[in-house]
C-alpha cells in the first residue's frame, strides 16, 4: 500500500514539475501591463536613462538579465511589494524609479503640494487685502461691474461703424 | 585658417568688452557719439560671430580632423547635412551657436526701427553685451572650439546616431532661439528699473520678445518630443529627464509672466512679480545649461562631464544677486502702484491661480529635478527621481492649470456676478458633464482620463462660445458676414485671439497625453516568417527578414503589411540600425497614424532562421498631439504678427535722456 502511495505521489510531482516546465518555456510577454507595473519600478543603470521596462533587451545586456530574474520571481508568485523591497535591499533605493513614500524621501512627494497650498492662501490674503481695499474706496455701480468684454466689442464695433461712415 | 578661426573668437571677446566698456561710459557721460561707437562694435562682433559659426561650418564640411572638434563629432562618410549640425552636437560648437543667437537678438534691438531714440537702447545693449562678454570668455578660454590635435587622425569618432534626425537638426536649434531669447525681456526689465522707468512701455516690448522666446522654447520641446518618439524606439515622447525639465521650467515661468503681464497692462499691478517672473525665466535657462554642462546629474542630454556647468553656476548668481539688488533699489517705485481688486471672483483672480499653478508646476519640477542632490547631501543617500514622480505631481497641477485655462476667458474682468457666472457657465458645465457621463457610458472609466477629457470639453465650448458672441456683437452692428466678422475680430485683437489659438493647441496636446498614457496597449512578441502578430483590431503581418548597407551602416529590416479589422492598411518597415563607427544599434520604427491612435512597431531581435522579436505598440490620440503643437505655433504667431504694429508697438513715454 505505502510503495502504492510513493509511487502515485511521485506520479503526482512528475506532471506538477512538468506543469511548471510547460509555464516557463511558454514566451513571456515582456510588454504586459502585469510585468510592466513589477519593471517600471526599476530604473536601468546603463545610462539608458530608462526604467527596466522600456529599457531595450536588444542594446542593454544588463536589462536581459533583470528582466528574467523578475519574470522568475513573478513566476514564484511574488508580489510587486516583495520584488520591490528585494531590490531595494540589494541596490538601496537608488534602483527605484521615484522616492520612496516614507522617511526623508516623503519629502520629495509632499514639498511641492505643501508650497502650493501655502502661495495659495497667501495668494487668497492678496486677493482679499485688495478687494477690501477697493471697498473701502469706492463703490463700483452694478451696472459697470456687469460690464464684459462682449460689450467692449459690441462698442468697438459701434465706433468702427461711426468712422466708416463719416471718414 | 586656424589662426583667422582662433581670432574671430578673441577679436570679438575685445570688441565685446570694448562696446560693453564704452556704452557704459557713453551712459554715465552721457555722450551719444560713445553710444554709437559701441552699437558699431555690436555689429563688429556679430561679423565675429558669424565668421566664427563659418569656419567651423567649413571645417566640419570639409572634414578637417586635424581640429579636436571635428574629430569628436563628425566622420567623412557622414552625410553633409549631419556634419554641418554637428557644429551644435557638442559643447563649444552649441556654445558658439549660443553666443551667435545672442549676438543677432542684440543687434535687432540695438537697430530695431522701434526702438530708434529710445534711451533704454544702450542700457538693453550693455546688460546683453555682458552676457556676449561672458559667453566670448568661455569660449577663448574654457570651451574653444578650434584646438587642433597634435596627430592627425585618419578618421573622426562619427556623430552620435541619434542625432542623425531631421528633428535634431531643429531642435537645439529652436531651443537655443528660446533660451537665448528669453535674455532679452530680463535686459528689457533692467534697463527700465535702472532708467527708474516703471511705465508699461517696456513690459509691452518685453511681452513681445517674450513670446517669440516662448514660441522657440516649445518649438524645441515640441521637435525634441517628436524626436524621442520616432528615434529612441521607446514609443514616449517626454522623459522628465532633467535636461527636458530644465526647459520645460522657463517655458512655464513665461508662460505665467504672458498672463500676469495683463493685469499689469490694465490695473498697473503686480510689477515686482512681473519683473521676478522675469528673472527667475532668465535664470532658469543659466540652471539648465549649469546642469546639461556640470554632470551634476545623470541625463541622457548631458554634454561630456565638464567644469563649464561651474562657470554658468557663478555667472547664474551674478546675474541674479544683480538683477536682484536692482529691483530692490527701485522697491519703493514700484511699490508705489500696488493696486486693489473689485471682488473675488474676476478676470484677475484668476490670473493670479493661473500663475500660482504655473509656478506651482515648475517648482515641483525643480524640486524633482534636484532632489537627488538634497537626498544625497541630507542623508549621504542617492535617490532617482523619474517618469512616476514627475507624472503623478504634474498631473493634479496641470490638470487643475487647464480649469483655469476652461473657466477664465468666460469670466470678466472687474468683477463677475452670480447672475455673469451663471449667465456664462451654466451651458458649458452642463455640457461638459454630459459629455464626461456619455464618456463613461462608451467605456472610458478611468477617473484621471474622464476628469481630464471633462476639462478639455469645457475649455472647447468656453473657448468656442468667445469667438461666437464675439462675432455676434460685431455682425449686431456691422451686418458683416460671419467669416469676414470673424476675421476681422480675431486681427483687431491679435493677442487676445491668437491667446485662444495657443489655449486650443494646448488642450489638443493635452487630449494626446491623456490618451496616449492611459489607453496604450503593447506586446512583445517573437514570431515565425510568415506569421502574424495580433492586437486589439489590427492584424501585422511578418513577411520578411533583410539586411542591406547604407555607407558604413548596416540595416537589418522585416516587411510588415497591417490589417485593421481584415482590412488592409498599408506596410511598414521596422529597422534596426547598426553603425560602423557606433557601439549602439539604434531603432528605426514602423509607424501608421491616425487621428484616432498610433501604430508603433519596434524590430526588437532577430535569428538567423527569420525568426524575430517585435514590439508592437497601439499608442491613442498622438496626432493630436503634434496637431495641437501646430496650433500653438499659429496661434503665438497670430499674436506677434505685427500688421500695421497698431495692437503691437506702444509708443514710449519713459524718462528722457540725452543717448539712445
């Protein structure tokens, strides 16, 4: 009975490895969106200046071997979270196309956001300074702050119309 | 001919200190026959230059490997045209094409009809003589283009293969005429605080040389871009590397001054931003060449490592430390005219986010672009930052940037009302939410993609409604017929119509990006002679494998015919080129287009058995792209078009002074 279990076991991980053969010999697209969001993180270090994803297999030796140890560590069922921190702690974050989103590097994603909400309520102080500055003055009529460019137009028309009739 | 080559650099660098020195003394003396003698000098120096700009030309035509530059950049069996705009591949010979701009951008002002009398001439042309003189230094003394080699070489190293493009040809070119030209508004501002002369005069010149500078600088992103697409095989056509960002920076610093600029043209306001704006444009296009030229950073653009980028590093803060100290010394003049806003809600209101957004947007790409240097000075640690810092920071802002873009011509000036918003906005934004569900319904359901096509609907229809109640009006009055009414609008104002134009160019290239980032789809895929590679409706079939020779370059090509829904649409001929004085193969891509999307196809690898790999790209909405780089042409050119000057030359009524 045990030998009948072996054998059947082994029957079992004869076709399983075979399984995983068949999945490895068949052409990986290299240009899939699934492979594109693992190697786009990555940034090719020829000097292509180019992510591991765009990077050509054909003029970039170095990006053939990249792209197959990914496609391996895709096939292990890792995740793009695991290949991510794999390389970052063989190369530092350096490898990685963009900053990280933590510790100093956060910096880089927040700065610009941060000055713009900052110029923006300094901008909103500006505005209303002025506006209570206006009024303070004078009081414009409704009528003149109704007034648009179209009008502008229409009366620019007008006096087009005056001087071709009279000059 | 090396000795005559050698001296049109060092006889100009004399004639540009002698005209710098005696224009300074002709102003402070007050003596117009000194003035005049350095205007000639300007001339005498662009007779320099341009013998200068000749004799490389002729050296590099005629092969002449005795000097260092010719070698380094050109081989005999390129072709002339590439060995002619080899002059502009590496650091000297870009350096004297600079310099030549410049040269030729002074003597239009120092003779410009327009400007004749004007006592802000000698000031305009000193500030600009100071640059020469710099300019004229480096090359006699730190990048000089004429070294000759000790041994002749039989043969030169060749011009880098990407360069051999028709759209390299252009680009430098066109971006040169807009760095170069953006050193004129920063003389124009100059001159004005130095004369105390705060009256619009100057900022309605300036505005004009503005966008003439900003019509070259996208010009050269718009051919750099172009470039990318067809030649480096990656189907991008923008990298956010940061030489790209250092002339996308002052191309948005002046598209923010183009803006703020008429509020001050009509509240007399924001004087100190404008003349800031300028700065900070001026001193951007220094920063790009200080990181194209230093090595500072990793860029596919860079010019050989070099300590030239030190030398633009200092003469960047000279510039500014003295541009500064000048408009603090007029502080008070300026501040004088600080001006108030009748509400919240108006035209220049949103100007101001308008300028918020742009130099929001051009901050974060500085930000970006030296962040690696904080990082690696704050914690020893290098980081790279690339395509998804730079999309995902860019993206809000300038999508936020073509709102405003959507929402402003509709609002008026002064003050607008709930019953004007309503009145203006209500039709659009219904329309433009229609349009956005109606999206959603056909299958676009990416929020960034529906969100963006919302914006450019809205702009479309806020744009279109201008023209119509533009011409309404004036066939109310006039009775013209609608294409002569539209005409006639549109050329009595040049700047506002030609405005729109550019608006129009912007939201179709906008339309080509979001398409093209957020619904391109590919595949790499090796097949067999004779085989097909299939993707979405198109079928390409792989019929043939071939080599040819094209003088020491080698060709490997595959014929390929496309079917689109078994309809067939025509062939294409991927290459792969490889170079006989050349490490790299470079791409030559197969390309069908159409207004609707790209088909882009890359001959990837090969086997001696005919068996290949490709790269097969369906890229949307790229036409749009280069249709809306066209309309931003026509539209800046609109706007400048002088006609009879009457929307364009003001009359100046600055300060007097005795030389001009």
């Amino acid at each position: 009975m045990k030998r009948k279990i072996y054998i059947g076991l082994l029957l079992i991980a004869f076709i399983f490895q075979a399984s995983i053969i068949q999945v490895q010999a068949k052409e990986f697209d290299y240009k899939s969106k699934e492979f594109e969001a693992v190697a786009s993180q990555f940034m090719c270090t020829c000097g292509c200046g180019q992510d591991h994803f765009e990077c050509d297999p054909k003029t970039c030796n170095l990006t053939v071997g990249f792209k197959e140890d990914i496609v391996e560590m895709m096939n292990k069922g890792w995740n793009k979270e695991k290949i991510r921190e794999y390389y970052v702690n063989i190369y530092g974050e350096e490898i990685l196309t963009a900053p990280e989103k933590s510790g100093f590097s956060l910096v880089a994603w927040v700065m610009p956001f941060v000055v713009l909400i900052l110029a923006g309520v300094a901008i909103f102080f500006i505005i209303r300074k002025w506006v209570k500055k206006k009024e303070t003055e004078v009081q414009t009529p409704d009528n003149e702050s109704d007034k648009d460019e179209v009008e502008d137009e229409i009366l620019s028309s007008m006096i087009e119309e005056e001087r071709k009739k009279y000059l | 001919m090396y000795l005559f080559a050698n001296a049109t650099i060092y006889v100009g660098l004399a004639l540009a200190i002698y005209s710098l020195l005696i224009i300074t003394l002709g102003i402070s003396t007050k003596n117009q026959k000194l003035i005049n003698s350095g205007k000639g000098g300007v001339i005498a120096i662009l007779v320099c230059a341009s013998m200068a700009m000749l004799s490389l030309f002729y050296l590099l035509a005629t092969s002449q490997f005795q000097y260092e530059y010719v070698t380094d950049y050109t081989s005999s069996e390129l072709p002339i045209i590439y060995k002619l705009t080899a002059l502009w591949a590496g650091n000297s010979g870009s350096l004297l094409l600079w310099t030549f701009f410049l040269v030729l951008y002074t003597v239009m002002i120092a003779f410009s009809r327009k400007m004749r009398g004007n006592p802000m001439v000698p000031y305009i042309s000193a500030i600009l003589l100071g640059n020469i003189v710099f300019f004229f230094l480096i090359l006699g003394f730190v990048a000089k283009p004429f070294v000759l080699l000790d041994q002749v070489p039989i043969e030169g190293h060749g011009l880098n293969p990407m360069l051999q493009n028709p759209g390299m040809i252009i680009h430098p070119v066109t971006l040169y005429l807009g760095y170069v030209g953006l050193a004129i508004p920063f003389a124009f501002a100059m001159a004005a605080l130095i004369l105390k002369n705060v009256d619009d005069f100057w900022i309605k010149m300036t505005r004009r040389w503005t966008i003439i500078a900003w019509l070259f600088l996208s010009l050269g992103n718009i051919f750099g871009g172009q470039w990318a697409y067809v030649e480096l095989g990656w189907g991008g056509y923008w990298a956010w590397d940061p030489v790209e960002n250092a002339s996308f920076m002052p191309w948005l610093t002046a598209t923010a001054f183009l803006h703020s600029v008429m509020i001050q043209e009509r509240k007399n306001m924001l004087k100190i931003w404008n003349i800031s704006l300028i700065i900070t444009s001026y001193a951007l296009t220094l920063f790009g060449t200080f990181l194209v030229r230093s090595g500072v950073l990793t860029s596919v653009h860079a010019f050989a490592n070099s300590n030239l980028g030190l030398y633009f590093l200092i003469f960047m803060g000279v510039a500014v430390i003295g541009a500064l100290y000048v408009l603090m010394s007029r502080y008070s003049l300026l501040k004088r005219s600080a001006g108030e806003f009748n509400s919240y809600i108006s035209k220049e209101s949103s100007f101001l986010i308008n300028n918020l957004l742009l130099v929001g947007a051009a901050f974060g790409v500085f930000w970006g672009t030296v962040f690696p240097l904080v990082s690696e000075a704050v914690r020893g640690t290098k980081v790279t930052v690339g395509m998804p810092f730079f999309n995902t920071v860019q993206a809000p802002i300038l999508l936020s940037m073509m709102f405003v873009m959507a929402v402003c011509p509709l609002l008026a000036w002064q003050r607008s009302s709930l019953k004007n918003l309503k009145k203006n906005f209500l039709i659009p934004a219904i329309l433009a939410v229609v349009a956005m569900a109606l999206m959603v319904v056909l299958g676009i359901q990416k929020a960034w993609a529906v969100i963006g096509f919302g914006v450019i609907v809205l702009l479309f229809i806020t744009h279109f409604l201008e023209f119509y109640r533009g011409v309404k009006a004036r066939r109310k009055m006039t009775n013209e017929k609608v294409y002569l009414s539209l005409y006639r609008l549109m050329t009595k104002n040049r700047r506002r119509y030609g405005g729109y134009i550019v608006h129009i160019g912007i939201a179709f290239i906008a339309m080509g990006i979001i398409g093209s980032q957020n619904y391109d789809v590919q595949t790499m895929k090796t097949v067999n002679l004779g085989d097909s590679i299939e993707l979405k409706d198109y079928r390409i079939n792989y019929e043939r494998l071939d080599q040819k020779r094209e003088g020491i370059n080698d060709i490997v090509y595959a014929e390929m015919t496309v079917f689109k829904n078994g309809k067939r649409i025509g062939s294409i001929m991927p290459e792969k080129v490889f170079y006989g004085n050349w490490d790299q193969p470079s791409s030559e891509v197969g390309l069908i287009s159409s207004l609707k999307e790209d088909l882009y196809v890359v001959l990837s690898d090969w086997e001696d058995d005919g068996k290949a790999t490709f790269i097969v790209k369906i890229n949307p909405m790229i036409t749009w792209l280069w249709i809306g780089s066209f309309m931003i042409v026509i539209g800046s050119l609109f706007a400048v078009w002088n006609g009879k000057y009457q929307n364009i030359t003001p009359r100046y009524t600055g300060v007097r002074k005795e030389v001009s």
